[in-house]
C-alpha cells in the first residue's frame, strides 16, 4: 500500500512519461531512505512496478557492500551495479561480421585496417542515410525515459526494442563482447558505459550512444542528457560548451580540409572555456563497418593524415573534461572514466550540396 507520508511539494509522479503531481510514496524507498519515488496513483505505481522494483534491488546490493573489483581505486562517485540480462535479437534480423564470431571480433574491419578512407557511391551514401535515420529514431525513444528513476538497463531494453522494431541490429550487442545494445556514460564515465541496474538520480548527466546496423551500414550518433531538475551549472556549462565545440567542427567540414584540423578547432573552443579534450578516444570512419579510416582526433596538434573527400563517412566525437584530459578504464574492459566528463557526436557524410557546400546526412 502506497503512503502519503514526507511528499515534497511539487514533486512529479516518477513514472517514466506521466508528469502528474505526486501524492504518494514508495513505502519500501521510505524504510530503505531512497528519495524521489513518488507517484500519482495506485495504479501508475503498479504499472511502472516491474521497473520500479530495480531501484529496491540496487539498494540493498549497495548496502551489502556490492563491488566487483574491491582493489579498484575509482576516479569518482558513481559505481557498479548488477547487469541485466543479454538480450537476443531475431535470426532475421541481418549480422555484421562480428556478431558471428565467438569473441566479437571484426575479421573484416581487421583486413581493412591499413586501407584509406573509403569513398561511398551515390548508393551507398543512401544507405548510411537511412541507417542513421534510424538511429536517431532509437535515440528518440530512449531520450523519452531518460529520468530519475530509470535504470540505465531499462534503457538498453527500449533501445535494444526500438532496433528490433525498424529491422536493425543494435551495433554494440557482441562488439568485441560487450554484452549490451547500447552505450550508457553516466557522470564522470567518457565513453563505452554498460548498462545496469543503478537507477538514475536527479542531477546526473547521461550520455546514451546509439549505433544501428541496417541493411549492411551502421549508423552512429548519440546525445547527453540533463537528468531531472538538479544538473548543477558547472556540468550545464560542459554540455553548452561540449555541443559549441561539435558546431566549430562542423563549419569546417568539406572536400579538401585536412582531418587533423578538425582537433585545432575542438581544442581552441574548449580551451577558450577552461576545458580540456580527451586524447584517448578518437573519431573514426563508419560505413560498412562500425570503426574504419579515417582517424579524427579532436585534439590539437595531431598527426591524422588525409583529406577530407566527397563521399567520406566518419563521426566526430568530442570528449570534453572539466579537469584534466586524462582517463583510464574500470576493470570491466570498457568503461572510460576521467574526473569531469560530457561529449556530443555525430555522424557526417560529405557531399557536394550546390553551391558547393558539404551535406550532412544527419545531425544529432
């Protein structure tokens, strides 16, 4: 039975798209001192119970002292929680190479490893259009119960459906054997997240990474999002200044600039405003493959080679810190942490569009 007792004024029913006043409380959040669990009605708690039951397992997981790798000494607040399960996607559903081997690895982006950036006929830019229009309707759905309360796990689940739904392979389900279908980078994590069973808490930042495999092209884009009312205004600061820097690489995006610049122009801005660039983690060609050439570094004074050409495909990924440009990894083999963190990146086909401009065939 759902209690009334210690409801905050204005709080908002913690069902994932209802948005009504609260006037109950979770009366196991009350005896386990969790905050935010309230709700309109009886029945939307009964609704969301399957989800809401996970904030109740996770907590008393972290009261029990739940840490994998306890010799760990980690960069900042947010920790481990339980997996959810690895979810299966239908034998209909076209593969890319790696999700048939038995350690994800990719034979074919191996073999093409020292190769040039790949130019893309007319066709094929098509494809890679549709596959990030996709993408971008996936990361829709996902924006959509980005809120407190809200594991990071359920949206691996909504993600992962939302692939199923348009006929895609979620990209990162097997890659190298990550075990989920979507990337989920809370806080202090720069990249390659998993998603788990920690709920979300108000005043979080939260980067969802969205890569589809439709019809044999990814397409790759993601977006950080505010988490509830409580972002304070340095971490506001980073997104604002993360997004300018990812909008200063797109003005210079066009046949016959040099990759390498696209870093000179990410560090200046971000430099302009106190931040530093993540060196470890780069941009890269995407097409037919997940990862391929070009390199795009969003540091200055690298050493990328090449020239941008009508018909390359590649992403910009800007990683912005609030402290130091340096990371390191959690000892699950894939989530990057650094002490402040937020990034934007996108997917970008250039292509002459008159009078000579380059065409972005999607933005994020």
């Amino acid at each position: 039975m759902m209690s009334n007792d210690g409801v905050m004024e204005g709080a908002i029913c913690a069902s994932p798209n209802c948005g009504k006043a609260a006037k109950l409380r979770c009366p196991t959040c009350i005896k386990l001192h969790l905050s935010d669990s309230y709700f309109c009605s009886q029945e939307c708690f009964k609704e969301n119970w399957v989800l809401h039951k996970f904030i109740h397992l996770v907590k008393k997981e972290q009261s029990s002292g739940y840490n994998p790798w306890p010799d760990y000494k980690f960069t900042g607040t947010l920790r481990p929680a339980p997996q959810g399960i690895k979810r299966a996607v239908p034998v209909t559903i076209q593969r890319p190479d790696y999700a048939l081997h038995p350690n994800g690895v990719s034979l074919e982006e191996r073999s093409c490893k020292k190769e040039s950036p790949k130019v893309l006929n007319d066709e094929e830019i098509e494809g890679m259009r549709t596959a990030c229009r996709l993408a971008r309707e996936v990361l829709d759905e996902a924006a959509r119960i980005c809120a407190p309360g809200v594991t990071t796990d359920e949206i691996d689940r909504v993600v992962h459906e939302a692939c199923i739904q348009r006929e895609c392979y979620p990209s990162p389900l097997g890659y190298y054997r990550f075990p989920k279908s979507v990337c989920t980078s809370v806080n202090e994590v720069i990249c390659h997240g998993i998603p788990d069973l920690r709920p979300l808490e108000n005043g979080d930042i939260c980067n969802v990474d969205v890569t589809v495999f439709h019809r044999g092209f990814h397409g790759d884009l993601n977006e950080t999002f505010l988490v509830g009312d409580r972002v304070d205004e340095q971490s506001r600061k980073l997104v604002a200044v993360t997004y300018e820097c990812l909008q200063e690489a797109i003005s210079i995006v066009r046949p016959g600039m040099k990759f390498r610049d696209i870093g000179n122009v990410i560090q200046k801005h971000a430099k302009a405003h106190g931040f530093s660039v993540v060196k470890t983690y780069c941009g890269h060609g995407i097409n037919r493959l997940f990862h391929t050439a070009p390199n795009v570094p969003h540091y200055a004074k690298n050493k990328a080679a090449g020239l941008m050409k009508v018909g390359n495909t590649f992403t910009i990924e800007p990683m912005i810190n609030a402290g130091s440009f340096n990371d390191e990894q959690w000892p699950d083999g894939w989530t990057a942490v650094t002490v402040g963190f937020l990034t934007f990146y996108c997917f970008y086909a250039v292509t002459y569009f008159p009078p000579l401009r380059p065409y972005f065939a999607a933005l994020c």
